[in-house]
C-alpha cells in the first residue's frame, strides 16, 4: 500500500497536519509522500498564490476576512476551476507511482482530486482532513469517501450540509504524536531555563507571524504580575522577533521559530494564541488553558466559537480586551485549573492514529 498526502503552503497548520499523518502511517510501515497540491499546477502558481495568501493574513486581515466570508455564502467556483488544472498532472502522478489512497490536508487537494476522478474516471479512494472546527467552504462541491473531522459534535454541520453521516469520522485534528507525550511543567521550565515559580505566560504568532505583536507585547508587560514570565514566539517572522527584542525587557522571552514548541506550551500555565485548528488542538491534548485573539477573521472565527463554547478558553476580536482577560486569569489559578480541567475532559480521539486505521482498514477490506 502507498499514501499520497496532498496539503498546501498556505501557512503552517495544513503542512502541519500533513506531517503528523505521514508519521501515523510511516510507524505502520507504510510508505507515504507528501506534495504540495499547488505543484500539480505549476511552482510558479504555488508561489503566487500562496505568497498572496500569507500576504493578506498578515498585513489586510480585514480583506482576507471579507473574501472568506463571500466564499461561505458563495460556492467557490473560480478556487475549484483553478484546481482543475492540475487535474491531469496529478492523474498522471498518482499512476505513475501506484498510490493506493489520497489523503487531503488541504480543500485545494480535494478540488484537484475530485475534478480528476470526473473528468479521468479515477476510482483511487479519497479521504479529505478538516484541519478547522468548522465546514470549509465548497466541502459540498467535492468527491469525497470519508471527511475526518475535529470532534463528534460538530458532525450536525456537516449533516447539514448534505454529507452522509456514514462518511463522517470524529477523528479528532492530526497532530504530532510529540504533543501526547510533553514533559511535565518542572522539567520543560528547567530544560528552557525558565523560572520554577511563577506563572509563565505563552503568546504565539502563528507559523507567520500575524498581529499587532510590537504593541502588543510592551503593554502585555505591564499588566502581568511581577513574577510572571512572558514567553513571545514570533513564528517564521523574523522582523518582528528583532523588533520586540529591542522593546522588550527582560521579563520577556522573544523566540522566533522553534521546534520546541511543546516544551514551551508544557512550561506555560496559559497561552495567548489565535485560534488556529492546530494550535488549538495541540493546546487541546494539553489542557493549556487558552486567550485566543481573532486577529484574522475567517475558518479562524468558528474555531474561537467552538472553544469559548467548550469553557477552554476565553477570546476577543480586540487586543486590549485579550491582554485584559490574560491579566486577569493569570491572577486566577481556580480558574485556570478549571479551564485546563475542562479542555482535558473533552477528550482527544487520537487524529493521526486514527486517520491511519481507518484508511488501511478501507484498503483491506476492498
């Protein structure tokens, strides 16, 4: 058996999810590749149109918002038939090389899959991974055998909309098998040389580093308590981890990327994020009570719903009332256990390992 995963370089949690399905199915000895879907197209295609993607994230939230919003209320046509193009390169590829199964990270994979199984005949099994707590736009328009999904009570959405409860799995968001495991609180802080006492504040900017970080974190300074540690990760801008570093005193860890991310969310008693299906699924897996800012507007929007709802976490569309409410929490720790005791009983039903059970047992029994 042989798995291509389809993801895209729209920022980091769809490459993300792609990673820790690979490693589900790597640990079961079967071989498992990952491609851009946008490749299929063309380089040149994927550099554009992931380039304006992180563009407008970063610097024209507003806009990004306004776009998404249209697509929920409109069938993305002009997304799928840009899609379409690379639909006889990927037939192509997925022959040439005897995949087994398609496994889409991203909704870009499945539009491209979707029009090569009409237009080519393909009959490959496809398996589409909902990396959001939400409905994607155009899921309605796409050729799916089974749609992975965040948690068990968000499959009404999708009945809703048209797909059969049958094809529906409540696997849970793939994440790295790292983050099943973390060390305890007392040993992270030592192997990153943070404080033992005290509370450790974690605000992460997202793998590209959006938000209004640079005013953000000075003011933050000046309303935690004196013995608070407030741990900045920057993401890949680089920019951004300088500036705060030349702002910022010596109350503040300024990161930019790390892989060590899981030490960090283990050493922390909170975490200022915004919501992101992974991050928030990794914080998840670890009961690190959540601040989440909506500094995006967008799939972002429904995951800050979902876990507000839950009592994970606590969350605003505005930096002045998300510094407020971290203040505010960190001098709580009745509050803070209760949130983290909440966020684990919701439960993890296992995202990668599940992903990977169920696509081989698929293939066995046809």
């Amino acid at each position: 058996m042989r798995v291509l995963i389809l993801s895209a370089n729209t920022g980091g949690g769809h490459n993300s999810a792609a990673g820790a399905v690979r490693e589900a199915f790597v640990q079961r000895g079967i071989p498992c590749e990952i491609q851009d879907t946008l490749s299929f197209i063309s380089e040149i295609h994927s550099e554009v149109i992931c380039g304006g993607h992180i563009y407008l994230y970063r610097y024209l939230p507003k806009l990004f918002g306004v776009g998404y919003r249209f697509e929920e209320r409109h069938p993305p046509r002009f997304l799928y038939e840009q899609m379409a193009f690379g639909a006889k390169k990927l037939k192509e590829y997925l022959l040439q090389n005897h995949f087994d199964a398609v496994v889409s990270t991203h909704i870009f994979g499945s539009m491209m899959l979707t029009e090569a199984r009409r237009k080519y005949g393909l009959t490959i099994p496809h398996y589409l991974v909902v990396t959001d707590y939400l409905v994607y736009p155009g899921t309605d328009m796409v050729d799916v055998n089974r749609y992975f999904i965040g948690a068990e009570d968000i499959k009404p959405l999708y009945i809703a909309d048209g797909i059969q409860p049958e094809r529906l799995v409540a696997s849970g968001i793939p994440i790295r098998s790292k983050f099943l495991t973390p060390p305890d609180k007392a040993e992270a802080r030592r192997q990153l040389h943070l404080p033992e006492q005290g509370p450790v504040v974690l605000l992460v900017s997202g793998s590209i580093g959006c938000g209004r970080f640079s005013q953000v974190v000075p003011a933050l300074e000046q309303q935690l308590p004196e013995n608070a540690t407030l741990v900045v990760i920057c993401g890949n801008n680089n920019r951004l981890a300088s500036r705060l570093r030349r702002y910022c005193s010596d109350r503040s860890r300024i990161i930019g990327f790390t892989k060590r991310i899981t030490d960090y969310m283990a050493a922390a008693d909170m975490c200022i994020s915004k919501p992101g299906g992974l991050s928030t699924t990794e914080m998840l897996t670890m009961g690190l009570p959540m601040v989440l800012m909506l500094s995006v507007p967008g799939c972002e929007t429904h995951n800050l719903k979902y876990f507000i709802d839950s009592g994970g976490a606590v969350g605003t569309d505005q930096w002045p009332e998300a510094i407020r409410q971290c203040a505010e929490l960190v001098r709580q720790p009745e509050k803070l256990a209760q949130m983290r005791r909440r966020l684990l009983t919701m439960g993890y039903p296992g995202g990668a390992d599940v992903i990977a059970h169920t696509v081989i047992e698929d293939y066995e029994q046809n």
